[in-house]
C-alpha cells in the first residue's frame, strides 16, 4: 500500500494505490494544525497506517510559517560590515508607482544579525583569518543576550571556500548544543550575497517549524502503527526523505503545486500529451506552470512575501484567485476577487459554517454552474441562499443583479488566471496554442474551458482524480537532489576539462547525497550552466541533455546563443566573449510507483445520472445537462454540461464537447470554431 497526503490552504488530500486499486479522500484542512488534517484523512479513508508501505507527504508549513511570521526567532552571522545586508536588499521596485512602497520586512531583526571579523575572497583565499578565542568569547556573549531557535550563518564569498562558515558552525555547536544551525554552503552555495543570505535566513526560520512538524506527524503516525517509507515533497517536483527535509525545510516550500505540476504531466505523458499547461485551482490560490515534451520549467530562484529563495522550484505561477477566494468591491467602485481567501474555517458562506463574504465557489452555485446537492457528488451540501445572500451587497453598490454579479466575479478570476498563463508562456517565447490545457484541484475544470478559449486553446485534459491531483504527484515523484557550484570561467576550449571536472565533482555530490539518504537506485543526471554574455549583469541557464556526453566549447555556445534568442530574441555573434557563473547538477532516481496503477479503469458501474437545470452564464440564460459520475457514452456531448464527481467539478460550456476515455479521464474540444 502507498498513500499520498497533500495538505493545502483549504483542502487535505489523500490517494491510496494497493494492488491497482486507487480510493481518494478529500477533508477540510486544520490550518492550526495541518497534522491532525493528515490523520483526520487517514481515519476517513479507513485506512490501517500498519499496512502502509510508503508515506508521501506534501505540506505548507514551510509557506505559512513565512507568510505569517511564526517561524523561530533567528540569529544570523555574517561577515563584519554587513550587518545590513537583510535591510538593503536590491535598488529595485515590485511597484514603481506606489507612492509610500516599502521593501519586504526582513525574516532577520537588525539587532539579532552579528558582525564576524573574517574574510574570504571571491576565488577562496582567506584575506582575514579567524581569530577564534575572541571569535567563541563574542559569540557565547551574544548567544546568551537571547534565547534564539536558530542561527543562520552566510558569510562573504563563503560559496568558493566553506571553511569559515563550518568553523563557526562547530562553534555554535560547542557554546549552544541543541541550537539549529544553518549554512549558507548548505543550501544556496553560489554568488549575490543578499539572495544567499535571504535563502538562508529563510531556512534557518522556518527550521524549527518544519522539524517540530514532522517529528510530531511522524510520533503520530508511528503511534497508529506506521513502520513504513516516509518521504516528503520538493519544490523541485522531486521528493526526499522525510529526514532530510527536517535538515533544509526551505527546499519544500512549494511542495504541493510542485507535486500538481508532476501528478498532471505523468498522465498526460502517459497518454501522449507531452506539451500541456497546468492549472491547478484550489480553495486558496490558482498555480499555473508549463511543461514542454514531459518536463516542467525549472527556474533557480522564486520569491515567497518578497524575499528571495535561491532554490531550484519548478516554474510556477500563483494568482489569488481560488474557490475560496473572496470577492469585493473597492473604494473606486470596481469589483475585485482576492488574494484574500475565505480559507477553510469558515470557508465561503455557501458552506454554511458561518462565512457570509461572497467568494468565486458562492459565485457558481448563484449563477447555476453548481448546485447545492452535486457539489463533490454530494459529499457536502451547499447552502444556496447564503451564497445568493452574500452576493446582494455587491451587486447593489454595482447597480446590477445577483446573478450578473456572480457571472462578472467568475470572469474577473477567469482572467487573472489568463494573465497567469501568458506570463510562463508568451512572455517565455511559447505559443499557448501549441499546448493542451490540464485542469486539477477542486475547481481548476469548472474555470478550464473559457480560460484556453481567451488564449486560443483547443484541447482540454481532465484527469482522473483531478481533485486530488496534487496527491498522486506525491506518488509518482521521483527521489530528487539538486547541487550547485559558483565559478566563474570564460567558455574558451582550454577550459573545456575545467568545465566538465566541475559537471563530474556536482555529479558524485548528489549521487553521494541521495545514497547517504538510503535512497537506492541509479540516478539519472541533468546538469545546467547558467552563462551570459561578458559584461551582462545577469544569466540564462543552459540546460545540458543526457546525450550531450561529447561536450565542446561550440557545443555549450550553441546552446547558450538558442536560449539567449528564446528569451530576449536576439543574439550576439558567435565571436562575442560567453561566462558560465554557476554550474547545477540534478541527479534523479526514479519512482517505485507504477503509474499503470493509476490507469486502471475506474469509471465502472453505471452511467453518469442526468438531469437539466438552468444556468446563467457570460450575461445568457442557458440550458444545461448535469451529470453526476463521469462515466460518459463514448459519443461526443455538447455543452453546455457540468459533470461532478467526488472530488471536483467540470464545466463544459457552450462551443465546447466533451468525452471520457476508459480510464475516467475527461478530455474538451473547442468547436464553436470548426469550419470557420
């Protein structure tokens, strides 16, 4: 038996594969405490922890805890005159025309940040050494002025010599055993100081919350019986043990959009649908990536409340526009949906637990697109008068009806969602046209369909248990370790052995990585190397193909020149000077987990039931046939149609049809267009 559990903002989802057979659940999260979320779907889905083999888990801990303050009170050592690094950031603007803009509040307290007195060039060599008797005496005096949960250490250009930085770090262990320490060479060991020292920072904070987390989900699940694998989720789509994570929490941050992203592409590939966008809307927020040939986007840097993260995570776009999300009118009189979201508790007034704010999921039950006894086929029944209710006041101050107001707030998230879409695809130099749209989370279908037609998608894949898509992700997630090396080295032929010693060094560090892990297997490897133009302030990464063994200088130049064209279409001649600044390995070993599992048909047992209602839907008076199940006849069905199943909601509206294959999955065709 394997299990997998994504805890998300609003909804704990579960899937179980024993012997081929696949059973989901679907509960409300417990934000307060995300562990009892996951036991709490363990004890629905009726599930004996004895018998478990492998445990695969995806949290936001790591997110909530930045976002809401309330990692642990952290100490960070740097190299003497830069104590302010934390608070000078970068010169540059999120929001140019905000007229009172301020920079993201530091994790760091300026008062908690000490000053070392070392140095470390840029290639290594040591400039001022550690005077370590008063290096311990200053160091015990400051640790001992708080009690702090964690200490951050980065250092300057500790990236090209680590030894300072592992000499305090045996210090700290000296003076306050039991401290969690973290370094910089540990989790972002490359070039920009402030990026470095933000990721670490960050790690450090959220360190105690993630450890505490696990040891007690783990304490728990042990308790009920649990002897089995436990692993956890990256934000690199890859998953490691639950023991590792406990070490460097900043690299699950975007767990459960990253493990949507992988559970979306692993059946599209597997039923020949490589080129795909995803869109994974939940209760919270909606997460789009693209993914080319069966690989998603991997970009070495995100952002989380403004600061930098300097991990590799998959390319993900996240809008404030989810089921849950709630809307408003602002003092401009203009309507507005999110970011803020009604969350779990209480959830949208339509849920009946005492929300009375309008959200996009009040929205659909007010316009038609979902009724109150088809939501989750049934499982939860929707209030449709509190949702009708907490809608009046907006559409009186718009001057309009209940209805039409319902109707704009489902359009208004419709096209954030699409800006969402043209950020990871034509502003990145691809065509959304090219690519099959693949809708997941509890109401990414509901929203599919009118999405790919602003963008000129045509094809529309539904998968199998897309409302716990983030939940099989988890199970067919390879074992993934990322390293990465700053060296800056011009690309001339006489440094192709220097080049291809540092590819082979990264290659045996995360191959030992995962194998010090317990992880077993023969991994496959990527490597990257970031390069830019000499001179350029910033880099391109070049990913380096598995078959690209007879590496040459040519060879590297040729594919620095193609992404450099992709990105900012143009490209200097080829006799113009090219820098690598850091070089990236990945080593991957790939899942146990039998994807066949989760292609067995499930969409048995009678046909989907039917019934007609009226809908009112882009400002028209529709009707429409709704269908609980998704077993289909293998004709086509033309919209405009919903479809519910347990665990999410499909709309196919009018223009589009629809069909099921024998595996339950849903696929939409545009037609509104044909022979035109």
């Amino acid at each position: 038996m394997r299990v997998g559990v994504e805890v998300g903002g609003t909804f704990t989802d579960l899937i179980q594969i024993r012997n081929g057979t696949i059973s989901v659940a679907k509960v409300a999260s417990t934000p307060e405490a995300p562990d009892r979320g996951v036991l709490y779907a363990l004890d629905v889905a009726g599930i004996d922890l004895a018998e478990i083999e492998e445990f695969v888990h995806g949290s936001t801990v790591a997110t909530n805890a930045i976002l809401e303050r309330k990692g642990g009170k952290t100490a960070a050592l740097v190299t003497k005159g830069f104590r302010d690094v934390f608070l000078l950031q970068r010169h540059d603007r999120s929001s140019i025309y905000k007229l009172n803009y301020k920079k993201p509040e530091p994790i760091v307290q300026r008062h908690h940040v000490f000053e070392l007195d070392e140095r470390i060039s840029p290639d290594g060599n040591i400039i001022k050494s550690i005077d370590e008797g008063v290096a311990q005496s200053e160091l015990a005096r400051f640790l001992a002025q708080e009690e702090f949960n964690a200490v951050a250490i980065c250092l300057l250009n500790s990236y090209s010599n680590p030894d300072h930085e592992r000499f305090f770090e045996r210090l700290i262990t000296e003076i306050a055993p039991g401290l969690s320490v973290t370094c910089s060479v540990d989790v972002a060991p490359e070039f920009r100081e402030y990026e470095r020292a933000s990721t670490t920072a960050l790690a450090a904070y959220v360190q105690p919350a993630i450890r505490g987390y696990l040891n007690r989900l783990e304490h728990s699940l042990t308790a009920k019986g649990f002897d089995g694998r436990f692993s956890m989720m990256q934000s690199n789509g890859g998953r490691l043990p639950a023991s590792a994570m406990g070490r460097n929490a900043i690299s699950a941050l975007y767990s459960g959009p990253a493990a949507g992203v992988i559970g979306a592409t692993a059946i599209a590939v597997s039923r020949g649908i490589p080129d795909i966008i995803t869109l994974d809307m939940g209760g919270t927020s909606t997460d789009v990536s693209l993914v080319v040939a069966g690989n998603p986007d991997l970009t070495p840097q995100t952002k989380i409340s403004g600061l930098p993260v300097r991990t590799p995570v998959i390319d993900i776009e996240t809008v404030g526009s989810g089921g849950g999300s709630i809307v408003w009118v602002d003092n401009g009189g203009l309507m507005r949906v999110g970011p803020s979201s009604a969350g779990a508790d209480p959830g949208p007034a339509c849920y009946g637990r005492g929300g009375t704010l309008a959200t996009v999921t009040d929205a659909h039950l007010v316009r038609g697109t979902l009724r109150k006894d088809m939501f989750r086929a049934g499982a939860l029944e929707l209030n449709a008068q509190a949702a009708y209710d907490s809608f009046k006041t907006i559409a009186e101050r718009l001057n309009t009806t209940v209805r039409e107001a319902a109707d704009h707030a489902i359009r208004l998230a419709e096209s954030s969602i699409v800006r969402a879409i043209e950020r990871v695809s034509t502003q990145r130099g691809r065509d959304p046209r090219n690519f099959t749209l693949v809708p997941f989370g509890g109401a990414g279908a509901l929203h599919a369909a009118r999405v790919a037609e602003e963008l000129g998608i045509t094809k529309i894949f539904v998968p199998m248990n897309s409302g716990v898509l983030s939940a099989v992700g988890l199970l067919v997630a390879d074992y993934v370790h990322f390293c990465a090396k700053s060296e800056r080295i011009v690309l001339i032929e006489q440094a192709l052995p220097k080049i291809i010693a540092t590819l082979d060094e990264l290659r045996e560090a995360a191959r030992d990585y995962l194998v010090s892990q317990g992880v077993q297997g023969t991994p496959v490897f990527r490597g990257t190397l970031d390069m830019r133009y000499v001179g350029q302030a910033f880099e391109v990464p070049v990913v380096l193909d598995e078959d690209d063994a007879d590496l040459d200088s040519a060879l590297i130049a040729r594919k620095f020149a193609e992404a450099h064209q992709k990105i900012f279409e143009f490209s200097k001649p080829p006799d113009e000077p090219i820098e690598i600044v850091t070089f990236r390995m990945g080593a991957r070993i790939m899942s146990s987990v039998d994807l066949l599992d989760m292609l067995q048909p499930t969409a048995t047992g009678a046909s989907a039931t039917r019934t007609c209602a009226t809908i009112f839907e882009s400002g028209r008076s529709l009707e429409c046939t709704f269908l609980k199940g998704r077993r289909l006849d293998p004709d086509l069905h033309a919209g405009p149609i919903v479809i519910s199943d347990e665990t999410s909601t499909i709309f196919v509206p009018e223009g589009w049809s629809t069909r099921s294959d024998e595996h339950g999955n849903v696929l939409l065709h545009f037609i509104a267009g044909e022979g035109k």
